[in-house]
C-alpha cells in the first residue's frame, strides 16, 4: 500500500503498516516512509 510523504513530497510504498482508529471513527492506516523516517498516513479502509 502506498501513502503521501509530506518531507519527500512523493508517493511512498508504507514500510511497517498497521491499522489504526482516529478519534472520529475514521479507519487508516499509518506507518513510516521507507526513504525519510517520517510518519506516514492513508485515510480509508485498511
């Protein structure tokens, strides 16, 4: 699955994915960009 990095401003394939719960009920996924270390998140169905 591939996510937005907002630092290197490029789609990213998510290194170590894992579903989470945001406060509004909205399911995502997060995990972090394989190139720069930053936290990466896609919103929708996991």
């Amino acid at each position: 699955m591939q996510a937005y990095c907002m630092k290197c401003r490029a789609k990213r394939e998510i290194k170590n994915p894992r579903s989470v719960i945001f406060k509004n009920g909205r399911p995502a996924t997060q995990g972090v960009c394989p190139v720069c270390g930053t936290k990466v998140f896609r919103i929708g169905k996991s």
